[in-house]
C-alpha cells in the first residue's frame, strides 16, 4: 500500500502526512485530554487548514484516529501498552 500512496501522491505529500502525524504524537504527549485541536496541528506544522483536514482525513480512514463531526477535533486512537 505504501507503493501506491507514493504513485498517488508523491513524496512531499507523504513526508507533510508523516509529519502532521508526528505533530499529532506530541500534541497528544503534552496533553491530559484525548483529542488534540486541529488548529493546535495547523500551528504545528505552519500549514493551510484545509491541507491539514485532508490529511487527518486519511489518517482516519487508516484508523488512526476519529476527526469530530464539526472537524476542529482530533482524537488519536491510544495503543495499549504491555
């Protein structure tokens, strides 16, 4: 599947999608809530706020994590830890 992401939307677009998910991360480290604002990601990354929506999007249909209906809200998935 990574092949296909590559061909469908390059490498700048991925290496933005990385990045706005390790933005996620540490948003969520800081926190003691489980969803992060969206406008706390677009900061983070210094991007346009429909290009940050569009990747959360994609990371919610991986499953990542849920974007709230109003779409202001993002609230990661947490892992359990063993």
């Amino acid at each position: 599947m990574k092949e296909e992401r590559k061909k469908e939307y390059g490498e700048p677009t991925l290496a933005l999608h990385r990045k706005i998910k390790h933005a996620i991360d540490r948003l969520g480290e800081k926190s003691d809530v489980p969803c992060i604002l969206v406008s706390s990601v677009e900061k983070e990354v210094k991007k346009d706020p429909r290009t940050v929506k569009f990747h959360l999007k994609l990371l919610e249909e991986a499953g990542y994590g849920k974007l709230s209906e109003d779409r202001k809200m993002f609230c990661p998935k947490k892992e359990k830890r063993v």
